[in-house]
C-alpha cells in the first residue's frame, strides 16, 4: 500500500507492517493504524507515521537505548489485549519531543509504546509510577 509520510514523502508499506493500536493512542482516539519507519541509517531514532493521516508522525525511539535503568510492569489487562505470550514478543519505544538545540531533546517515559511485533497490535500505557515522567532529557544521562 503507498502512503503519505510527514518526514519520507510516499512510500510502500506492506500490509504486514502496519501496527493496529486499538482506540487510537490518548489524544488521537481515531488514528488505529500507523506504520515505524526509520529515521535515518543507523535506526537510533524512528518515526510512528499514521496510514492514514500525513501530518500525524513521531519520533520514537528505544527508551533503552537512552535509559538503561529503565524498568516498568505491563498490566494484565495490557498483556491481555496485546495477545503478548513471551517477553520476546514485545517492542518498547518511547515518544520524543524535539526540541531546538537538539540537547534539550526530551522523552516521554510516562506513556511508552508497547507492541507485539508478532501480532503487529500496539498500545500506549500511561505508567502508574512517579520517578518518570514526560519530559526526560535524553542526551547527558546516557
């Protein structure tokens, strides 16, 4: 299927990879289908780029990558929804807000994006746990 991108212009995707957040994710409510396309080579940063909607694009990122003490428990009712079997089964990103200079760059560990890339379904769960936040900076605490 060919979509329009915010950051890549048109492009193919396979129907294989398009993630299927049921419910949308807070805020966009009605955006269910979004695809992960790299960013640049290296695969540090991605963007979540909605199928449907052109301008509706994030970076996202490994929070790991950034936060190696990051530690979080998926609920039951997510696990459930998620049809997650394994720990192998399940991607974690976070999304980033971009700031000018890039060093002020900061990520959303409060609300981290949890997909089963076997079954392509994604959710973004709003952690119950004060030591994070939505704003943490991501360059200086790797």
């Amino acid at each position: 299927m060919e979509i329009k991108t915010k950051y890549h212009g048109v492009v193919q995707i396979n129907d294989h990879e398009v993630i299927n957040f049921v419910k949308g994710i807070p805020g966009f409510p009605n955006e269910e289908n979004f695809t992960i396309l790299s960013l640049e080579e290296d695969g540090v940063f991605s963007i979540l780029q909605s199928v449907v909607t052109p301008e509706l694009a994030f970076v996202i990122v490994n929070p790991f990558h950034y936060f190696t003490d990051y530690d979080f428990h998926i609920e039951d009712q997510v696990v459930k929804a998620l049809s997650i079997k394994s720990p192998e089964e399940v991607q974690v990103f976070t999304i980033l807000t971009v700031q000018e200079p890039f060093e002020k760059t900061t990520a959303n560990l409060q609300a981290p994006l949890i997909i089963n890339k076997n079954n392509r379904m994604g959710k973004q769960v709003v952690l119950n746990n004060e030591k994070y936040t939505t704003r943490h900076k991501i360059l200086g605490e790797r």
